[in-house]
C-alpha cells in the first residue's frame, strides 16, 4: 500500500481560458492576460526532479492553471512523468477539452488509477456554448478508462436561479449531486464572493449535501493559529520556473528544478500562518497539515456514488489515497521543535512587511502552546 508523505499543489503557467465565468477570480485581479507561458523545464526533466527519492516517497500533485488547466500542452506529458515515478496527480479543468481526455487515455493503462480529474461544473458557460454533451461525455471517458473523477460546482450567486436545473442535470448524467466549494474574492481578506449573508448563503448551497460545502463553509474566515507543517509536508510549486513555495502567501525555499540533486528543504510555516485564513481547506487540512484539526479526508469531499449504477467516482487504490493523512505517513516535531522551526521562519522572513505581526502571532501562539 502506497502512503503519501507530501501534497504539492502546482501552479500551470496558463493565463488562457476559453470560458468566462461570472464568478472566476482571475479577472477580478485584472490578470487575465489569455496566454500560456512557456515552461523552464521540459516534462522530462521535471520528472526527474520530481522523483520519490528526492521528495522523500510516494507524492499527491494537484495541477492548476490561472486559467484552463488543460490549454497547456505540457500538463499531459508532465502527468505522464509523475504516474511513472510512482506519484498520483490531480488535475483541474473545466472538461471541455475532448481531445486533451483523449492523450490522457494513453497514458498506459497501469497508471490510470494513479490519476484523479477534477471537472469543474459551470453551468452556465457549458450551456452557453452548447458544451454540457461534450463535459459529460468526458466525464464518461474517464469513468470508463479507471479514472477517478469529481465534479464540482462553484457556487456563484449567478447560479441560484439554476439551481433545481443543475441538480436534475448532474443527476440525469452522472448519477450524483456535485460537490460544492466556496466562492472567493481574491483580496487581502479573502472573503466569500456572495451578495448574501453567511446564513442566507449557507442554506442555499447546503441543499447539495456536499461533505466538501460543509467542511469549507465551517472554518472559512478562521484565522488558523495552530502549528502548520506546510512548507514540510505540503508545498506550492511553480512548474513554469521551479520555485517551490511553503504555501501561497509562504516563502519561497528554493528553486527544485535548476539542481535536481539538491535535496528539498523542509521548513515549516509553523505558527506564523501569513493568511488570513486557509481557504483550500479542504485539501490542506483535509490532508492533515494541522494534525490537531479533527477533518474529513480528502476522500469524502471528492467521492460520490452514482445513483445510475451504484458506481463511485473514486476508484479503490486512488479512494485509499485520498482517504490518508500527511501526519500518519510523517515524524511530528516536539513542542520545542516547532518552536525553533517557527522562530528560523520568522528570521528568514524579516524582509516581509507583515512581520510585525507575525512575531505577535507567533508570541501569542508559543505561550498558549506552554
């Protein structure tokens, strides 16, 4: 049995998008610039930097673009990489992409169970120009090619109208209700993207049933001043240059692609969290970056049964993977230690503006923790 020891969520530098989705938070920032930036690093020599023995055994890669995910031409290649080194991956995109799902199937057999789709489910763009066939149907070619799959539905208020019609559609074609995320405004604060209140809000998504809705919705505003391992167990990686960041307000610790011989460090955000609370929860935490936070796993906010056939969107090996925790597959460090580890993150981060605040976080948090 496969036990993962790191969840690294990869950022794909693609700017492009052929949707335009009310509630997409890249134009909100003004950046998309519909372009897809050439990588560094070729497929090849990102796997080999990317092998078990350097990241320390078997890895979960999240792959995301700042636009459509599978626009790149290097996303499949780079996959390909990964499953051969043994890694299981995730890839987002909005299932419009026929001939993309196409090169993923010919990736060897052997490895589909090692790979998980992420079909994002915009209602609206899909019935805009006429794609909800082509979404489910590719929802179907990975269904029938042993790929694990989910679908997911960002709830912008846009879709309240819709609602009973997205339900009967996810229904009718997949057998099951979508899970459902939160929206976000991507500022400072990162609050909800929504004209409603909290509660208005909460019962309005919560009729999906969704584990993932309910887990997000729960701690979503939280500042999270617990002792966090990302930057040990948990990394952002840029796959167009390398850096690899602890989290995504976190510091960058090294470029992993200029020397694939250089071992990968590991320096923990620790108590000093620079966010204003950890808006990807559910993957983060739900993998056990806080290991103090008691969380669904990563498993129950991605599965569904089908009510067609009784199938699951998870197939078994990739269902078990997704069910583990980072701190069962990991050492924990003492209470002095995580001291110490917070205390080198504070030092190499005095040239950030918001350090000031982070030594009263971090003052605070050490004396509660006594």
């Amino acid at each position: 049995m496969d036990k993962i020891v790191k969840f690294i969520d990869c950022y794909v530098p693609t700017e492009a998008c052929n949707f335009k989705c009310a509630y997409c938070y890249i134009p909100t920032l003004q950046n998309f610039a519909n372009k897809t930036r050439k990588l560094n690093y070729d497929p090849e020599h990102i796997g080999k930097a990317l092998t078990k023995e350097r990241l320390g055994g078997v890895c979960i890669f999240n792959l995301c673009a700042g636009g459509e995910t599978l626009l790149s031409n290097d996303v499949v290649p780079i996959t390909e990489e990964l499953v051969k080194n043994g890694h299981y991956v995730m890839i987002v995109t909005n299932g419009s992409i026929s001939k993309k799902f196409d090169e993923i199937i010919k990736i060897p057999k052997k490895y589909h169970d090692q790979i998980f789709i992420k079909f994002s489910y915009h209602f609206l763009e899909l019935k805009k120009l006429n794609l909800m066939d082509k979404f489910f149907d590719n929802v179907k070619k990975m269904k029938d090619a042993g790929i694990s799959y989910t679908i997911e539905l960002t709830p912008g208020d846009v879709y309240i109208p819709y609602i009973d019609e997205i339900k009967k559609t996810c229904l009718e074609k997949a057998g099951a209700l979508p899970h459902v995320t939160v929206a976000r405004v991507e500022n400072e604060e990162i609050p909800i993207m929504t004209e409603l209140s909290r509660e208005e809000y909460i019962k309005t998504w919560s009729q999906f049933d969704s584990p993932m809705f309910d887990f997000k919705i729960k701690v979503f505003g939280e500042k999270r001043k617990e002792f966090c391992y990302a930057g040990k167990w948990s990394y952002i990686l840029d796959l167009g240059t390398g850096d690899l960041r602890q989290c995504y307000r976190g510091r960058v610790l090294q470029n992993i692609f200029k020397d694939i011989s250089s071992p990968i460090k590991e320096e923990p955000i620790g108590y000093c969290c620079p966010e204003p609370h950890c808006f990807n929860s559910h993957a983060f935490l739900a993998y056990g970056d806080i290991p103090e936070l008691e969380t669904p796993t990563f498993a129950e906010q991605r599965n569904r049964i089908s009510e067609i056939d009784g199938s699951e969107w998870l197939c078994p090996k990739m269902k078990q993977i997704m069910s583990q925790r980072l701190y069962d597959n990991n050492t924990q460090l003492t209470e002095n230690e995580k001291i110490k580890a917070t205390k080198n993150n504070i030092k190499k981060n005095r040239t950030e503006k918001n350090i000031k605040r982070i030594k009263q976080v971090i003052k605070k948090a050490i004396k509660n923790g006594k």
